[in-house]
C-alpha cells in the first residue's frame, strides 16, 4: 500500500497511515481517517458556516474536542471579552458546540487550556490515533506516536462532514539523537538545534520520526516540545515511537479510562518502527554536540548556540542575503554579534511549545529565591486551567510571584498576540514560543526563540546570558 | 464565496522575489477575527503594504501601479508558518489565482488548493528568471492552460509543464471540490468504521 516492500519492515509512520486509508483515489490522493478533530475559535467559525449553507451534519461529533484558546485574555477571564471581534468568536465556538452536540472545554471550564495541551493532558491523545485540528502545532500530539497535523479550514470543515481528509503520503524521514545532553540543555534546544541545521524548510514533504536513546530518555512534556516543532522546520508533522514513558504518562487521565488503557496497552505496544524498515531521509545527531540554543532573527532557523555569534553575511548564501539583512535590520542587530549580553525588555514563557508543568517547575526551579531584572516585564501563562492548579499546589505559583513575574490564566496569549499581550514596537522579547516572525508579537516587535531555562535567566538578569553560569 | 473551476490564465505578474513568506506576513493575526471567508484581501500583506501609522507604503510592489495581474511569482517555501486558511482567502480575495515558486510550504499548498487558488510549482531557476523578467518588464504576459498544465511566456520561448495530480486537476477544470468527493463516498467511510484494520 505504501509501495514498500513488506520484508524490508514498516515504519512506525506506515503502521498507523495504513490502518486509516479508506480508499485510495487513482492518480489522486488517499482517503485518511481522522480518529480525533479539535477545534478553536478562530479556525472553526467558517468551517461551520459552510455546512450549514450547504445543510450537511457533523458527522461523528463525539470525535471532536473543542477549547477555546488562541484570542481569549489571560487576565480576568471570568469577566466578559472586552475585545468585541474575539467575544464574537468565542460565542460562535459556544453556539457551534452546542448546536452540533460537540465538547467544548470553553473559558472558564475546569479542562480549558490551548488545545495541543489539554488533548494530551486529558487522555483524548492516544498512540496510533491521527489527529488534526485546524493549527499547524497539531504536530505536538505526535509524541505519543500518532499521525497529527495541523489543516486549514476547508479541511476542518471536510472533517467535520465526513472525519476523512484527502491526503498524500509524505516521505518519511528519520532524526535518530543519541548520548547524553550537556547540563542545561532542554529539549527546546534539541528542536531549535535541528532547525538551525536543517532550516526552515529543511523537512518540507516529509514527516519525522524522532529516535535514539536521548528521544527515550525525555519526559512526555519534553518529547511534545520537539513534536511541536518539528512543523518549523516545513515538516508536515514529527511522532515518537510510544513507550513505557508514554503509557505512563496516560494512565489516570480524565478521558481514558483505565478499562481503556489495559485494552490499549498490547495494541499501542506494537507501534514502532520494524528494525530493517527504510526511511527516505536519515540524519544522525550526537546529544553532546548541543548547546542551549538562541534566535537572533525572524525565522525559527536562525538559531545559534548561546556563546555563538551571530553569523557574517558572508557566510550566507548569496540569494539569501537580502533577506538576512532585512532580518537583522528587523531585529536591530548586526552581523557578528553576541547574542550573549543582548539587553532584553520583556520575557514570555508560554504557548503550545513550552507552556506545561515541566516547563513552569524549570522556572521555579531556577528563579527560587531570585528576583525579576526590574526593567523586564515578565508574563507566565500556563497552557491550561489544570496545569494553572498544580502550579499552585506545588508552590510554584508563590515562587514565581516572589520573583516578580505575572502569573497569567491560561491561553496562547503572546506567542501570536490575538488578544492584549502584545510586545510592544521594538521591544526585545526572550519567548518560549515556536516563532520569532516579524510582526508575530507584535507589530514591530522582536522575538528571540529560546527554552524556559534560558528565559528565566533572561528575566533575572535582563539580558540574554546563559544559563548555565548561574545554575 | 470564492469563485470555483480555473481552468486558464493570461495575466501580468507581480514579482515579491522575498524567500520563506510566512502566513503571518501574509496576514497577520490581528486580521483573523472575522468568521466570514470574505474581505481578507484588504488585509493581504497588511504590514508590508502599510506603514504603522497605516499609509501606504509606496515602496511595496504591490502598491505600485506598474505591476498587477492574476499571478504572484515569489522566493521558495512560501506559506510557511500557520495553518490559517486567511492566507489563502487573502490571496485570492485580493485578486489573485496563481502562485509561482519552488516549492510551497506544505498546509499552505492544500489550502491554496482547497480555494482554487493555483500553486503552481517550477524549478528555482526558473522562478528567478521569471522574478528577474517580471521586474524589468512588467508587462510581461504569462500563460497557464490547466488541461495541459503548461506554463508558457512566448517572449521567453518558454514552455512548461507543471506538476499536478489528474485528480486535482479534474477538480480546477470542473469546479469539483474535496468535499464533494468525500461525501459521495460516505458509504464506504461507514464501512470502513465498521470494519477497522489493525496494526500489522
């Protein structure tokens, strides 16, 4: 089916493609079925028009989750949206759920959060599922071993009418890491690492899979922040082979019961890629080689490690020129630079890539005790309302507060700046984010991509310094 | 609603030769509140054609009046970034049908397609002779017969195929959308439901 041969072993990607092609279009694409659908407020509401224009049910909507995440406030949510446009279409998520039997994990609800957290946290992400949503870090779910991706509307709305999408099969391509990672060095670094080897569009037309002893050796938490990234870099999508840590890690979860779980467990054990299975790309990494890693520019590629420059014009290739110097212009940096020293105004750790309890016990962790540089304003915004709790009942909320930072509700708030958290014009911005694009933040804002280790030093000493130093 | 079926195209092109567009650039996020298809054009490239006090910015090539027309010729991977299917509204709203470049980012493309918007894919040289062509004689007229998905510009004595799978280019020359599709195979979605493989 996927014109490998069958002796030669299956990829981990092949096993679950397979279970889900419907039918096969000649000369055309696939049929795939989707097992899980989230949906937002701001990719949805046309999805939802167009089917009722044209009278067509949703499907199966017990297979769509709903949150509301990408243009909510991250401050006094219990009160009405005072944006009138975001209010709209947080209403319209409201009425569309209802409307059309879906659960909705809205504002205010125990279970809201931005929705490439709470789908793992919840238990709705299981292994060998596919799943999309219409938000390209749909790729994060991939570190439980399925096939996510993020789709436009039109295709929100196809899966909405029939849980099917017309696709292609994409090459498959391996990035095996192996050995210890230095001290410091988070899986944030691993992804912006890779980026800055491959580029932006390094692994357009392919999906990955991450492996090797240093992928087996991280968290949950850490394996989503690779997965979440791996779309930076034009892959279509990233998964990790499910594991002990996996099934772990979904035991006890609010939308899988345990019943489930033993049902799963043999099945799910069986996802990984067959040992002589062939890949069409493979790339080898040794963890060692990787320092903690820091964007000087406007794509997620521009990326270099802490002590590094930032590199000579030079050195980059001659169609690509205009554009670097544009980004540095951009950037209100030079070639050359250090990165290291760069005063720095605000700090966010927050958004899809870095926003889990993991990240925020990292903070804790390193600004106990300390205090916020007094010129940098510094916002944490929790990926969820649950991770928002056990931040609290772990004492890391006191913390944090102690060090002067904002401890915001939950939502993706500064990573696109749809609602009120905007950087200024600009201003320097150390986020825990997935982009550093013009205008991302803010208009004319400037984002330096980095983990939440390196941000949180960031905040103490108001300029981009390395960790590690003060560890 | 956008406007279905593309079947050919003789325009002038505008040329924005910038390397990895990303969809925030295309449309920024501010711009995505709205919960209609319509009206995204008057945002497209909102950042690049308007300065921040929101005049225009006279030295974006969009807003100058030598170059217009149906197709966009740009730097490779474009559509990075987002899923947002605005992008794609944007483009073709504006007034856009086709986009010539190296390679396109992989969501962008679908949505592009979804919205019967051509991404129309030739190998880098060709996109800088294009870029290069167009921003020296912007007059220029380019041609795209989609039932022979050939790409011609007679001053150039060039012409070239394009790649584009029969199925998808069935759906430009009839107007016929994915949707439809997967609906009229309902049945067999059902059965595949009912009947689901296992992992081998």
């Amino acid at each position: 089916m996927s014109g490998k041969l069958n002796l030669m072993g299956k990829t981990l990607f092949d096993k679950i493609w397979e279970c889900h092609i419907v039918k096969e279009i000649e000369e055309g694409p696939s049929v795939l079925y989707i097992d899980r659908h989230y949906i937002h407020e701001v990719t949805s509401p046309q999805a939802f028009r167009s089917l009722e224009e044209k009278n067509i049910p949703v499907f199966r909507p017990h297979q769509v989750w709903a949150t509301a995440d990408h243009n909510i406030p991250t401050q006094d949510q219990h009160l009405p949206i005072k944006d009138t446009l975001s209010a709209q279409q947080v209403q319209l998520l409201t009425e569309n759920c209802r409307k059309h039997n879906i659960k909705l994990m809205g504002i205010g609800h125990p279970f809201n959060g931005i929705v490439h957290v709470i789908g793992p946290e919840l238990g709705i992400t299981q292994p060998g599922m596919t799943i999309v949503c219409g938000d390209s870090h749909t790729s994060t779910h991939g570190a439980f071993g399925c096939l996510a991706f993020g789709i436009g509307t039109s295709e929100v709305e196809m899966v909405l009418a029939t849980q099917c999408l017309l696709q292609h099969r994409p090459k498959i391509m391996r990035i095996q890491i192996d050995g210890q990672l230095q001290p410091g060095v988070l899986s944030k670094d691993i992804i912006l690492y890779l980026i800055a080897r491959l580029s932006t569009n390094g692994a357009t037309g392919y999906f990955i899979e991450f492996a090797g002893d240093t992928i087996r050796n991280l968290s949950m938490e850490a394996r989503m922040t690779i997965c979440n990234m791996s779309i930076e870099m034009g892959a279509r999508g990233g998964l990790i082979a499910p594991d002990e840590t996996t099934f772990t890690y979904l035991r006890n979860r609010e939308f899988l019961s345990d019943e489930e779980w033993e049902k799963q467990l043999p099945i799910w054990k069986t996802l990984y890629s067959d040992p002589a299975a062939s890949f069409d790309k493979e790339i080898r990494i040794n963890a060692a080689d990787i320092s903690p890693m820091i964007t000087y520019g406007t794509n997620p590629g521009m990326g270099v490690g802490i002590g590094d420059k930032i590199p000579l014009l030079k050195d980059v290739e001659a169609s690509a020129q205009k554009d670097y110097r544009h980004a540095l212009a951009y950037m209100g940096l030079n070639e050359g630079q250090a990165m290291n020293g760069l005063h720095i105004d605000y700090v966010f750790i927050g958004s899809c890539t870095n926003a889990r309890i993991e990240d925020l016990r990292i903070v804790a962790d390193f600004i106990k005790g300390k205090k916020k540089s007094e010129h940098v304003t510094a916002w944490i915004v929790p990926g969820s309302k649950q991770v928002a709790e056990q931040a609290e009942q772990e004492g890391i909320g006191t913390i944090l507060r102690d060090a002067g930072f904002q401890l915001r509700q939950p939502g993706c708030s500064a990573c696109l700046a749809m609602n009120e958290d905007k950087i200024p014009e600009g201003k320097y911005c150390v986020s825990t984010s997935n982009r550093n694009f013009e205008g991302r933040q803010g208009i004319n804002a400037r984002t330096i991509l980095a983990s939440p280790l390196t941000a949180a030093a960031a905040a103490i000493t108001g300029h981009i310094c390395d960790a590690r130093m003060l560890l | 609603m956008t406007s279905k079926k593309l079947t050919n195209i003789i325009s002038t092109a505008v040329p924005l030769p910038a390397e990895n567009i990303d969809t925030d650039q295309i449309i920024p996020a501010r711009f995505l509140k709205a919960t209609h298809r319509e009206g995204f054009g008057n945002h497209l490239f909102y950042d690049w054609r308007y300065n921040n006090k929101g005049a225009l910015n006279p030295d974006c090539i969009l807003n100058q009046p030598a170059w217009s027309g149906r197709i966009l010729i740009a730097g490779k991977n474009f559509g990075c970034g987002s899923s947002r299917e605005h992008a794609a509204w944007a483009i073709k709203d504006y007034g856009f049908d086709v986009i010539i470049c190296s390679f396109f980012a992989d969501i962008f493309r679908n949505n592009a397609l979804n919205n019967f918007l051509l991404p129309l894919q030739v190998s880098e040289e060709v996109v800088q002779q294009l870029l290069q062509t167009v921003t020296a004689y912007p007059s220029l007229i380019l041609e795209i017969d989609m039932a022979q998905t050939l790409l011609s510009v007679r001053e150039l004595n060039l012409h070239l195929p394009f790649p584009m799978n029969s199925y998808k280019k069935s759906c430009f020359l009839n107007g016929h959308d994915d949707l439809a599709y997967l609906l009229s195979i309902k049945e067999e979605i059902k059965n595949f439901e009912r009947n689901r493989p296992v992992y081998k």
